[in-house]
C-alpha cells in the first residue's frame, strides 16, 4: 500500500491482519502470546477477532468489487451486516456472548452475498471480480470444512484441522495476484 497508494491493497492489509488475527485466537496463541495477564480479553476476544476480520472482509470485498457500481443492492445489503457486527461487539463488550456469537454467525451470510456479486461483477465485464470469486470461494470452502469438524459434521484431522489455514493461505495468493493484475 505504501508503494502503489491504492485503496484497495490499504483494505487488503487490514482484511489479511484481522483475519491472521481470527487465526491466531482460535489457535489459543492470542490470550498466550498477546495478552496472557488479561482475562476480559481472553473471554471476549474469539468474539472481536471475528467482529473485525468479518467487517474488514466486507470493507475489502466491497471496494474490490466496486459493488457500488456493478452490485448496487447486494452493496446495501453487504454494507447493512457492518451494522450487526456494530451491535456484535457492543453486546460483547456487555457480555452477552451467546447473542453476540448468533448475530457474528448471522453476518458471516455476507460471504454468500459477496460471492454473488463476484459473479455478477465477472459476469458485467470486471475481470478482477473473477480472481476474487475463485479466491473467496477456496477461502469460504476452508472455513466450511473447518466449522464442520467443530459441529462434529466432519472428522477431525490434519485436513480439516488445517482447512482454514490452507484455504485462507490459497486466498492471499490469489488476491495478491488478483491486486497486482
């Protein structure tokens, strides 16, 4: 960001930090390495990381896509679950986690609409919507395959202990490559 100054690599960055960050906590390395001493984080911070790694995933895949321009509506309503992450973390910061938890699982549905409006972007002629629907897709199905070992839905082994890893590793990829095009 700092060579090119595009906007979209500034929302790149904070979108790749927060959801290393996500990774981080769910691997249990945040409340050991980042802050061992402090229980109110170590509690709340499963909740945050995914409050700000699903607001920063929105923030990037709408500029990227310029939904605004070639997805008007599906931008409205993407831009509408920054709202509910909003009221995610003011419920975490009260401690209502089980509400907070729902309405974060409820906002994730805003990767299905991004998806939708990757294809309609590629579908209207924008060639950086198809590497975003290719990366995002990997990115999603790793996620599913990691959340379904956690419901007991899938097995749990190295490939589903590593599907999110290895599926958000493939995504940076493609995005890096995406951005450079």
């Amino acid at each position: 960001w700092f060579t090119v100054r595009d906007k979209n690599y500034l929302f790149y960055v904070f979108y790749i930090f927060f959801v290393g960050l996500t990774q981080l906590v769910l691997n249990g390395y945040g409340n050991q390495f980042f802050w061992p001493s402090s229980t109110w984080l170590a509690i709340r911070a499963t909740h945050f990381s995914g409050i700000l790694s699903g607001s920063a995933t929105v923030l990037f895949a709408l500029n990227y896509l310029q939904t605004k321009k070639y997805t008007p509506t599906i931008h409205k309503i993407v831009l509408g679950f920054t709202l509910i992450y909003f009221f995610a973390a003011v419920l975490t910061f009260l401690g209502y986690f089980v509400v907070a938890f729902n309405l974060i699982n409820l906002s994730a549905l805003a990767a299905f609409l991004l998806l939708i409006a990757a294809y309609k972007g590629m579908k209207s002629g924008y060639r950086p919507a198809s590497y975003f629907l290719v990366a995002f897709s990997i990115f999603i199905v790793g996620v599913m395959v990691f959340a379904l070992k956690d419901f007991g839905v899938l097995p749990y082994n190295n490939i589903t202990l590593y599907a999110l890893p290895v599926g958000s590793a493939l995504e940076v990829v493609l995005l890096s490559f995406a951005l450079a095009d």
